[in-house]
C-alpha cells in the first residue's frame, strides 16, 4: 500500500515544525473521512482497538486511511456488543457498563 504523505503523527511534526497551522476544512475533512471508516467498520463489526495519529496515513490523493489492524477484534453476529460510548471513559480507562459487564471482550464478565 502507498502511504503517500506518510502517517498522520508524522505528519502533524511536520506542520509544527514549519509553523504550519490547521485549517478548520482540512480538521472537518480529517474527522469526516475517518467517521465513515469507523462507520463502515462497525456494520461489518470490526472494532479497531487502536486508533492512533500513527495508524492514520495520509495518501497522495489526501485521503486519510485508517491502518494497522493488529489490535482488531471481529464480533459475532450472536455477540453482545456494547455502545461505542461506554467502552473507554475521558480518561482512557476501560471500564463496566452500567450491568457490571466488562465493556469489552477480552475483558467481558464471562458469569451468567
């Protein structure tokens, strides 16, 4: 795969190196060409795990690719899937949905 302009973290040293700001257009861009990848990515119920500027690149044509699929967890159609919102708190810390259920698979209460 061509990574083009390289990976977003790069990217981004790029821009403060050169005093080269953000524009809102190309900020409004940037999230709405990665919220329909995620959009996309949960009706096929692939949960990324590890969305970081670094597993972000920036293509030649200047289409931002979500990349690095390591961390990826593919959900069963018969799997208990918890909303996006629960999964990690503002901190970045997992944590339990309001059931007491670990809010992700890995770590999912596996008692009935």
């Amino acid at each position: 795969m061509e990574c083009g302009q390289g990976d977003l973290h790069s990217y981004n040293a790029y821009r403060k190196v050169y005093n080269l700001p953000w524009r809102e257009a190309e900020l409004e861009e940037l999230k709405t060409q990665l919220f329909n990848q995620l959009v996309i990515l949960k009706k096929l119920r692939i949960y990324h795990r590890d969305i970081k500027p670094s597993n972000i690149i920036l293509s030649e044509d200047g289409k931002y690719k979500l990349t690095d699929f390591d961390s990826s967890e593919l959900f069963e159609e018969n799997e208990e899937v918890i909303d996006s919102e629960r999964l990690v708190d503002p901190c970045g810390t997992r944590g339990t949905d309001d059931r007491g259920t670990r809010t992700t698979k890995e770590f999912k209460n596996t008692e009935t």
